[in-house]
C-alpha cells in the first residue's frame, strides 16, 4: 500500500502551514491561536480520514482479471495479449495493471491505465515479442487499486497462470500456403535453374514432341499406336532429407537480435516445408546438445508440426562438437539413402576430424555442409585500417577466412557440398541447392 499523489498533496499543505505559524511564532509575531487548533485539527483529521481510507481498501475485494493470450508464439515477432477486467462495485473504478512477464519476453504499453465501469468488462492489451524460445509461464498480474476515498493505492497480486510456447520464426513458413509454390520461392529469394536432366519416376506417356531425346521413346508403344510415343518423367517425390543441427558452442555467434543457432533453426524448417509439400520425408537430429533429439523421416503435411514441437525449445550449448559421434549415431539410426543437411560452423581446428567424419557419412548418404560464416568477418575485411589496432584485426580476420577457405576446399575436393554463407541467408541457399538437386534428381 502506498499514499496517493491526493494524500499527499493534503500532508504538504497542512505542514507548509504548521511551519509558516512556527515560524512567525519563533519571529515574536502573534498568531491566534485559533490557527494552530485548526491547523493540528485538520492534521488528526487527515490521519483518521487516511487510517479509516486504508482499512476500507483492505476489505475491498480485488477486480477479476482473465489473461487472453496465445497458445505459441512465434520467436522474434511482436503479439498481443488481451486482459479482460471486471469488478463488483457500484462506482467507477481507475486502476493500473502491470502483467508480471517471464524472462525472455520484451514487451511494450505495461504498465496499462484504465477506467473500469460497473457492470462492464474493459478489455485492454499489451504486446509482447518473444526474445528466445522454449516454453513461458505467466504466474503474476499485479493491480495498483485505489482505496474509496481516492488517499491510497493497494498493490494486489493476483494469481493468474497461462502457459505458452515460443517457436522458430515460423510465419513466413504458413504464408506461404497462400501462394503457388514456385511463386512463393521467388518472393523469398530462392533462385530456380533450369532442368538440366530427366526426372527419376515415371509420370505418362504421350507423343514424341520437338527436344525429346531418342531415350524417351517407348517403342512398344510407339508399335501399338503407329507413332512416337514418348515417356515423361517426374522428379522422384518419395525422397528423404535429415538435418544434423550442431547445438555447440561454435552456433552461440549472434548478428542482431538471433544467434546463429536460431538462423540455422530457422533455415531448416524452412526447407523442411518446402521438402515436404515436394512429397519428401523429413527428419532431424542434434548433437552437441544437452538434450540430443532425433526425429525420424516421415512424409506428410503433419510432419512440419511433429519438427516445430519437438525443436521449439533447443537452445545451444557450451560443448565442442563432436563430428565422427554424431556421424556414427546417424549411420546407425538412418539406413535408407538420404540427403544429410549437416548445419554448422566450420573453423579451421575442425580440420581433420570433420573430413573424416564427413568422408564417412558420404559413402551411404548425399551430404551437404551448411556453414554459417559471421557477417562481422566481412565488415572487418572491408573496414578501412587507419592504426596499428586496426591492422592487427584486419590481419587476423584474413588470417581466419584463409584458414576457413581452406578447409572449405578440402571438402569440396573430396566430393563435398560446401555451402558456405551469411546467417541470413542460409535459408535461400539451402533451398536452392535442394531444388537444383531435385529437378536434376541427383540425390
């Protein structure tokens, strides 16, 4: 409980004039007496209008408050919660609300001012941006109450628990049902190449057209029906694709509010929707992790879903990756050939024991290595260099991008597919590698 700007204000007044008649007192100037009496009588009167004020506010009852929130949020983008607020008495009610928010959360308009009127419900709202992702637990509403007589305000914690999930940035990936797939892909960047080659499974026959090659032809057919039938072709659909998501210590780099583990996370669901509305099977996996998960390849729309809960709530770690541990835990669980998407950060101490793992995991699966490169590199590359310090950073950041090339390179001579970009844009990349390999039916 705490005084009103009302109270005081009055106890300001009441002692400005208990000092001005002390004052002339001391000065030898008379004052009635009259004066002092009322001054000091309005002082009690005050403190038993206050004390009698404080009792009645303890007695009032607290206004229902009823918490409209999301089931999930989404990481990064701003939402609004609703509060709907109700109270019994018989007169206006002005009371402040502020929304006790779990860690994580940013938020904007709390604390929240309002008038409630008798026998209505005011619903009033805040926004709310999720800063990391997991799950959040909102426990606490605390309400600022007025006392009757307008001289206190009565802090009453009310116990309200909502539960709610923050998940990857996931929007863009639902936007995208409202729109053709190919046109999706434009929108968002993805470059399409041309089909170099014939699909794999086999779509119809019909006539022999202009650029078919001599292969297409199907001469029974073409017997039966005394003209050139040919064969076309569809790019194979019942595929399967598993992400290898490193969790380690090497993922904890962060350009602008998402870490590097959050673009990585980002960038594989979406290419998970992609691949599945392609007819793929997708699956997942983590290492490097407090908690390793692997999920299965499984076809379907309800798939994207079954990744979304169980990857919403990773986070990165402190651990050192360890490629050929992970690589055997795959071969182990994954016997079908698949694309094997392994995202991560590669530095030049991982030299030999990353090549071999990969070398390893080549042999059964089609492997692509997504390695996120740190945007700060290139701004330190292009800065210009005026001092010594300077130049001791520009040398470094080179020193570590040729250490990095190089490896780059030595996976690439293998036979590795290397992608080797930004964190923001791994998501582009990626899905225009799987593309390109998909028209081409190459994995």
């Amino acid at each position: 409980m705490k005084p009103s700007r009302l109270l005081l204000i009055w106890l300001a007044i009441l002692l400005a004039i208990g000092i001005v008649l002390g004052a002339l007192q001391a000065l030898d100037v008379e004052v009635p007496a009259s004066l002092l009496s009322i001054n000091w009588g309005l002082l009690l009167a005050l403190f038993a209008l206050s004390l009698l004020d404080a009792l009645r506010l303890r007695r009032l009852p607290s206004p229902r408050v009823h918490r409209q929130m999301p089931g999930s949020l989404a990481l990064g983008r701003w939402s609004e919660v609703r509060l709907e607020v109700e109270h019994d008495f018989p007169q206006p009610l002005e009371i402040q609300i502020f929304d006790h928010i779990p860690d994580g959360l940013d938020f904007e308009n709390l604390p929240l001012a309002t008038e409630l009127q008798p026998g209505q419900r005011s619903l009033i709202g805040y926004r709310l941006r999720p800063l990391k992702r997991g799950h959040f637990s909102f426990e606490t509403c605390e309400l600022n109450l007025p006392s009757p007589f307008g001289l206190w305000f009565g802090k009453r914690l009310l116990n309200i628990t909502d539960q709610t999930r923050v998940y990857p940035d996931f929007a863009r990936l639902y936007g995208g049902q409202l729109l053709a797939v190919d046109n999706w892909l434009s929108r968002l960047g993805v470059r399409q190449r041309q089909r170099r080659g014939q699909g794999m499974e086999f779509h119809q026959l019909r006539e022999f057209r202009e650029g078919d090659s001599l292969r297409q032809i199907d001469w029974k057919a073409t017997a039966r029906h005394r003209t050139p039938i040919a064969r076309e072709y569809e790019d194979e659909r019942d595929q399967q694709i598993v992400f290898m998501l490193d969790c380690g210590r090497q993922m904890r780099s962060q350009d602008g509010e998402l870490s590097h583990f959050d673009h990585a996370l980002n960038a594989c669901l979406l290419l998970s929707h992609v691949a599945l509305r392609q007819g793929d099977a997708v699956g997942f996996m983590t290492f490097a992790s407090n908690q390793p998960r692997f999920i299965a390849p499984v076809k379907g729309a309800g798939q994207l879903k079954v990744l979304l809960n169980g990857v919403y709530d990773l986070d990165s770690t402190r651990r050192s990756a360890d490629y050929p541990a992970a690589v055997n835990q795959l071969l182990a669980r994954q016997k079908r050939r698949a694309l094997v998407v392994l995202v991560t950060n590669v530095r030049d101490k991982d030299d030999e024991e990353l090549l071999s793992a990969v070398r390893q995991l080549s042999q059964q699966h089609r492997v692509l290595v997504a390695s996120l490169r740190e945007s700060t590199l290139e701004d330190a590359r292009h800065a210009q260099v005026q001092t010594i310090g300077q130049a001791l950073e520009y040398c470094a950041t080179v020193d570590y991008l040729n250490d990095r090339a190089e490896l780059h390179e030595q996976l690439s001579a293998h036979g590795l597919q290397v992608l080797d970009v930004e964190p923001d844009k791994l998501g582009t990349e990626m899905l225009t590698r799987y593309l390109s390999w998909k028209r081409a039916g190459e994995f």
